[in-house]
C-alpha cells in the first residue's frame, strides 16, 4: 500500500470514528478593571469515543479555563464568549440550568485541578463520594448506594477501609484516586481530568496515571488529560492538543506529535524534555508572552519564536490539517 492509500484509509477511519465532544470557537473572558483577558481564544476541537486527548501547554495557557468552559464551570468574572460544546450532538451552551445539571457529572464529569487538597476535611469518604450520588440519584436506597461506592474504590484500587476514613487519612494519591472515584460516580462518557497528578511525587504520579488508564479503559470512556509532564502524556495519550496563550497551535496522534512536531512551540517543548541517555543543554524559551488583554495582530507566538517571519506579525495562522490528523497554526507550512 502506497503512502497515499496508507493516509485515505487513516482519514477514512478518523472520519468514521464517532465525536463525542466537539468543541467550536470557544471564547472566554476573564473581566478585569484594565479589559478582559482572552484566556481561550475561539479554540476547535474533538475527542473521539473511548479516546484520551491529552492537553498540554504552559501556566496560564487557558488550559483549565477552557476545559472548565466546557461543563460551564468557569467563575466570574470569568465568562464564555462565544461558541459551542456538542457532547453527544448537544450543544451544552445552549442548555438552560436545569438541562445542564441532568448532564454534568452523568455525561461528562470534572476533576479539577487540586481536587484533592479542596476534599471536605470534615466529611468521611462515604459521604463525600455519596453525596454526589444521592443528589443525581435521589431514589436510589441506602444499600445501593454503599454497594455503588465500594464498588467504585475498588474501581479506583483502593481497600474498602477507605469507605469510612477522612481525607486527612489518606495519603496524596489516595485522596486523587477518591477523586477519580468522584468524578465516575455516575457513568459519565467523558473525563475531564485537569492535572489529576501534580502535586504527587514521581512513583505515586504513575500509579494515579495508571488508575485513570485502567478506569478509562474499563468503562469504555472518552477522557481530556492535561497535564505538564510531555513524557508522562507521551505514555498515556492517543493524541495531544498544544495550548498557547488561549490558542491551540497543534494537534496531532501522540506518535506523530512526538516524532514530528511541527509548530515551533511544540517543537521547544519536545526539545526541553530531560534525557538521561542524551544530556543536552535544556531549552529556554527566550521572550515573554504577550499581555492577554492585548493580542498583537498575526500570530500569537511570533514574540517567543525562532523562525518569525515578516508576514507571522500581520495575519493569523489557522489551524489547518496538514497530515491526516495533524492540525498546525503556523505560516511555515504554506
Ligand atoms: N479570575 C481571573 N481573573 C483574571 N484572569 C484570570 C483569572 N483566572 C485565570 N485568569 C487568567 O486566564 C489565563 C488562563 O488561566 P488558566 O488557569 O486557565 O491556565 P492553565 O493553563 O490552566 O494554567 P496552569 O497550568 O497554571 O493550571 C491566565 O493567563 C490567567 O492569568
Ligand atoms: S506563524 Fe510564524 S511566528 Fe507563528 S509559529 Fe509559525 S513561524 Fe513562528
Ligand atoms: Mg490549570
């Protein structure tokens, strides 16, 4: 089979495989007395059914606004914009309070980010874990209801113990795997999983990353991973998304990104990860990111990028598919 026919039958079965989310120009502000800050600045894309979509970019990015944005979780003064969020073909944005409740947590669940450090230090964790249930399942009997929990920390593997101790109890990584239990409480068929491994030490990490893994892949779900760690997403991902100032500048199968990156942004950040095998003089990035209240015209990273061209300050790259799957936002490509 030629390289051509190889890519048609790719973007045949990319186009044959069923979107869960779809996520079209989304845009938020966050007000502030000196104008808004374009935290996510009008991004597109998809998650496949029973994928991992790996998220990734600096602090401060967008990548928690934007994936906030997409169960309206976003806090004032921060507020979406314009666009529109089709899980299973329903536009969430459209939705009245009422319509939105009956989807969150039962279709598409939230762990967000530091999760385990906001679990209430006063409530055990049957209760933590029940009072999500009861308030979705009201009918469901007291006996159903710590069966469902049980059932889920063995999902999460952890000892049934844990049903009746505090947060304050448990270690780092137990109290995030109580979280994961939180989060598919309900049988959603979508996670969003905002940095569910900062904030544990390196061995704890794999095995928290493992858990989510094994859960996703039990349950047969879709699941948005973000996260800091290339090399940690590298293992775990199906395809990765690059954020920038609010931009997605990249999105590609994790096999391509990482073989081929083509956005100079991802292309630094591959070439800061540490290698024991290779030692190398990490990568800095040079230069500061515009202010996010006042986006220069054309591309947003031609302050930080090596290969700035004069036509890169005047007009806005999109976001094209370059290869099957592979989206780029960048001139260099044309
Ligand atoms: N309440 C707020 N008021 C003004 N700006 C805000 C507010 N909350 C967030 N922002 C800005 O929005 C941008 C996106 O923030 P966000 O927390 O989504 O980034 P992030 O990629 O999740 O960062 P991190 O990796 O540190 O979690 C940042 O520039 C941040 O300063
Ligand atoms: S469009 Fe220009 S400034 Fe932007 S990433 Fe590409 S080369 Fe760099
Ligand atoms: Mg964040």
């Amino acid at each position: 089979m030629t390289v051509t026919q190889n890519r048609a039958v790719e973007s045949e079965t990319s186009a044959a495989r069923e979107k869960v989310l779809e996520v079209k120009n989304l845009r938020i502000h966050y007000e502030t007395p000196r104008g808004d800050v374009i935290a996510v600045n009008g991004i597109n894309f998809h998650v496949y059914k029973g994928e991992t979509l790996g998220l990734v970019g600096e602090s401060g990015c967008g990548k928690s606004t934007a994936t906030a944005g997409i169960l309206r979780l976003v806090q004032p003064p921060g507020r979406i914009v314009d666009g529109e969020v089709l899980l299973n073909g329903v536009d969430l944005l459209k939705l009245n309070e009422s319509e939105l409740r009956q989807k969150r947590w039962r279709d598409a669940s939230l762990i967000p980010q530091g999760a385990m450090n906001s679990l209430n230090p006063v409530m055990k964790v049957k209760e933590q874990i029940g009072d999500g249930i009861t308030t979705h399942e009201p009918g469901m009997s007291r006996q159903a209801v710590k069966e469902r929990i049980l059932e889920l920390l063995t999902l999460v593997g952890l000892p049934s113990r844990v049903y009746d101790l505090y947060p304050h109890e448990l270690s780092g990584g137990m109290k995030q795997r109580v979280c994961i239990a939180m989060g598919i409480a309900l049988n959603p068929s979508m996670i969003i999983a905002d940095e569910p491994t900062s904030a544990l030490d390196v061995v704890v990490q794999r095995v928290v990353a493992q858990t989510l893994l094994d859960v996703k892949k039990k349950l047969g779900v879709s699941m948005i991973l973000i996260g800091h760690d290339m090399g940690l997403q590298a293992q775990l991902v199906d395809r990765i998304a690059v954020m920038y100032a609010g931009n997605i500048v990249e999105i590609a199968p994790v096999r391509s990104l990482f073989e081929e990156p083509m956005h100079p942004y991802t292309q630094l950040l591959i070439a800061s990860i540490p290698s024991i095998k290779e030692r190398k003089p990490l990568k800095i990035t040079e230069g500061l990111t515009h202010d996010l209240r006042n986006p220069p015209p054309g591309c947003i990273f031609q302050f930080r990028c090596p290969q700035v061209m004069e036509h890169c300050r005047k007009i806005t790259p999109p976001l094209r598919e370059l290869k099957p799957e592979h989206y780029v936002a960048c001139h260099l490509y044309e």
